[in-house]
C-alpha cells in the first residue's frame, strides 16, 4: 500500500506551489504537513485561503520561500506569520477572500487570467503581482484582473472516503472542491472510510488523485464533528 | 448599558434590511441576527464565519461572493481601523506589504467593503486607534456612490457614511465626548440631534429571548 510519505515524495518536489484545505482551524490537513516537514523540502510555496496551524507548522520548520494567503491566525494572532510580514522572509504574497477564489478559478478554467469585481482601491494590487488592475474589453469598466494560481498539489483533510474514492465533508467545505479543480494533483487524507453515498459526496473520486486514511489528521485543528481544535496542541506549534 | 444598545441596534438595522444573509463575525453580532428573526426577518439565514452557511448549502465560499453582488448579504465587520472615507484595514499597521505591526491579513474585507449590500462596523469601543483619518493599510476601499448603507454602531452613537462623510444619526450618552476623543475621524453632528441610551422595547426582549446569558456583552467589556 502506498504511503502518505510516498506520495508527497513524489508529489511535492522541493519549490511546489502546495495548496492547503480547510478554513481557520477547521480540517487542516496536519498529517499530510507533517510529512511534508518530514521530507526536508525546501523552497516550497505554500498557499491557502485562510491559515492557521497549516501555515505556522510549515513556516516553523523551515524549507519555506513563499506563503500565499488572505488571512492566518490561530486562536490569536499567529507569531510567525506576523514575523514573516513584518521581515519579508520568507516572502508573504497577500490576498482577500475573493481573489485567493478567483485566481484558483482562473486555474480550475486553465485561464491564464480572470477579471474579479472587487479589489480595485485597495493596497492590494500594490503587494500581490498576481492583482493587476485592468479593463472589460467589452464596456471598459474597471476590473482587477487576477493571475491563475495552480497548485502543483493540493492537501485536504476530509471526515470520510468510500470505497469509490469520493470523499465527504461534514459541514463547512470551505474552498476544498475549488482546490481539487484547481491543482495539478489532489492527496486527501481522511478520518476513516464511510459507506457510499455518492449524492452526498462533497468531492466526487474524478477529483481525486490519492486517499489516504489519516484519523487524527486535522489535530491540533477541528474536525467537525469528529474533534475540536486542540488549544494545546495549538499553543505547541 | 453599550452591549445592549449596539447589539440591539443592530438587530432592529438586520430585521429592515432586505438581505438573506447574514455574515455574523462576532458573537454580539450572531445574537443580533438571531433576535434579528424574532423582530420580523424570519427567514434570515445565518453563515457559520465567512465560508459556511448553516444548512445544507455546499458551494457557499464561493455563493458569497455572488450574494455580495447582488445586495443579499449583510455584513457586520470589526477592522482594525476605520477611516474617515469607509476604508477599512484588518491586514496591519504600518505600511503596505511591510507592516511595522502585522495582523490578520486582509481577508474578505476587500470583496465586502463596496457592494450594494448594508454593512455595519461594530467597535466596542470609540477609539482614536481604530477611527483615524487614513487607515495605514487599504483592505476595504472607500465606498462607492452606488454602494449599500454603510452605518458604524461605537459606544459614541449611530453614524451613517453619507456622500463620503460620516454623519450622526443618534448619540449614546457622552457620545460627543467620545467623538472628540478621536479627532482624525471626522463625524457630522447636527444641532438637535437625538440622544440614544436603549434599543426598542422590543429589541430589548428579542435579545434576552435569544441571549438570556448575555454573551453579547464579554466584547464590549462588560
């Protein structure tokens, strides 16, 4: 059978873009993180909607070049990405919400860019290179248009697989289908294998590259409603 | 008492407003949106954050954006600081792209700043640190004509931003000193206008019905 550490051998070479699920402290994908940090790779360029645990465990170990993000924190503020901000290194691209949404967009569509509606008269566009303001070659209306972001891959962390491979989320999905459209390889770990319900599923298996059973995979983030956050756990990062 | 007059404002502001949704970001602002149902807007769906809807909605991180532009979403938000023109920042202090002080990150405040939706900022307290002239860092971007209400509920009264400048609707009691107190913010205040001390009678009963243990009140200290 093959391993999670096999997998991300081959799958996050040192320099991938490696897009991380889950939302603030809801089912990060720790265990896949983990095995990242275990492998030693270096230069990586790490990105996620919103982090947490994720960030601050990779950005501790080292082997980080870049950090693509719209907003970390944990329980509080997160130490090392405020240091990382405040030094500029690693280097710390910043996103709002909807832009981190439409650059994985414009990937999932193997667009090289897509206009988004908000972001224009912000800082924004000054700091992120991926932002750049434009125009509707239609109307001429003023859009920011936003650079594809590909991950090379991307690791979610779910409540349950079935044996077809589609994988199911108890709740909040946050971006993860988006991720899995958008990367070049998808790896989902999972708390454990659940019967099949394909109408259910939240990402059907044609998404899907690697699943690999992980109970426990979120900690110290939640797994609604298998866990909560671990706020010790958290604090030992 | 502050916590009951903003939240409870709030929740009067959400039961008028004519959104599906409401984005709570604290939890005096979920207790208003809850009492919100009570007062006459029952079917007002609440998101869990900003990335889930409550109910078996799957698309929703991405739904949110759509509602924004379409007016159906309300927003209460808390940034770091507020400026003079509605610009908002959450993402740090200092300046852009290296802040002396980072913070959060700029998270959905760019999306929700500009929108034809209402959006209310809900600061516990009236401060000169928050309320400044020009934020540091321009997450949210000043509103434009064709925006949604933009109303900021502080201890020092009910404000609403009218053609680019903050006008008071109503102050809370020693509200004008409040508003002295953070001077870079410029606030309209015309003669005569009302003093605000409690929300409606029935604003009071809907949060003792949907709050009986008060935890709208830990964020505003009390």
């Amino acid at each position: 059978m093959t391993t999670l550490h096999d997998i991300l051998a081959e799958a996050a070479p040192d320099g991938a873009l490696v897009a991380c699920g889950g939302g603030e402290l809801r089912r990060k994908p720790m265990a896949a993180v983990r095995e990242l940090i275990a492998l030693g790779r270096r230069d990586l360029r790490v990105a996620t909607m919103l982090g947490s645990a994720d960030v601050e465990a990779l950005l501790g170990a080292g082997g980080v070049a870049e950090v693509h993000a719209a907003g970390v924190a944990l329980e509080g503020l997160a130490p090392r990405w405020r240091e990382a901000r405040q030094t500029g290194e690693p280097r710390v691209v910043e996103w709002s919400e909807g832009t981190f949404t439409a650059a994985l967009q414009a990937a999932s569509l193997g667009l090289d860019s897509i206009p988004w509606p908000a972001g224009l008269g912000t800082d924004l566009p000054a700091v992120n290179p991926w932002l750049k303001e434009a125009s509707d070659p239609h109307t001429g209306r003023p859009v920011l248009a936003v650079r594809a972001l590909v991950p090379d891959v991307a690791l979610l962390h779910v409540n349950g697989v079935d044996e077809e491979g589609n994988a199911y989320v108890d709740g909040d999905l946050v971006l993860d289908g988006l991720l899995a459209r958008a990367a070049r390889r998808v790896v989902v770990t999972y708390e454990r294998q659940v019967e099949s319900d394909p109408a259910r599923a939240a990402i059907s298996r044609i998404w899907i590259d690697d699943a690999v059973e992980a109970p426990e995979g979120a900690l110290p983030t939640a797994c609604p409603p298998a866990y909560p956050i671990d706020a010790e756990g958290l604090r030992a990062l | 008492m502050i916590a009951d007059l903003l939240t409870g404002t709030l929740a009067e502001e959400l039961a008028a407003a004519p959104i599906r949704v409401f984005v709570p970001t604290t939890p005096a602002t979920a207790v208003a949106a809850r009492a919100a149902r009570l007062l006459g807007n029952e079917r007002l769906a609440l998101a869990e954050g900003f990335t889930a809807l409550a109910g078996p909605q799957r698309d929703w991180a991405t739904d949110v954006f759509t509602l924004l532009r379409r007016g159906l979403l309300g927003v209460a938000v808390a940034p770091v600081q507020l400026d003079a023109a509605g610009r908002t920042n959450l993402s740090g202090i200092g300046p852009p792209g290296r802040p002396r002080v980072a913070l959060v990150g700029p998270r959905g405040l760019p999306e929700n700043n500009d929108t034809p939706c209402p959006l209310w900022y809900l600061l516990a307290q009236h401060s000169p640190r928050t309320l400044v002239e020009r934020v540091d860092i321009v997450c949210g971007p000043a509103p434009s004509p064709t925006a949604g209400p933009r109303t900021l509920l502080s201890p020092a009264g009910c404000f609403d931003l009218v053609d680019g400048r903050w006008v008071a609707r109503w102050l809370a009691p020693g509200g004008g000193e409040l508003i002295e107190g953070a001077p870079g913010f410029a606030i309209e205040v015309a003669v005569g206008v009302p003093e605000r001390a409690t929300p409606s009678a029935a604003a009071i009963a809907a949060l003792a019905a949907v709050d009986p243990g008060g935890t709208r009140r830990a964020e505003f200290g009390e």
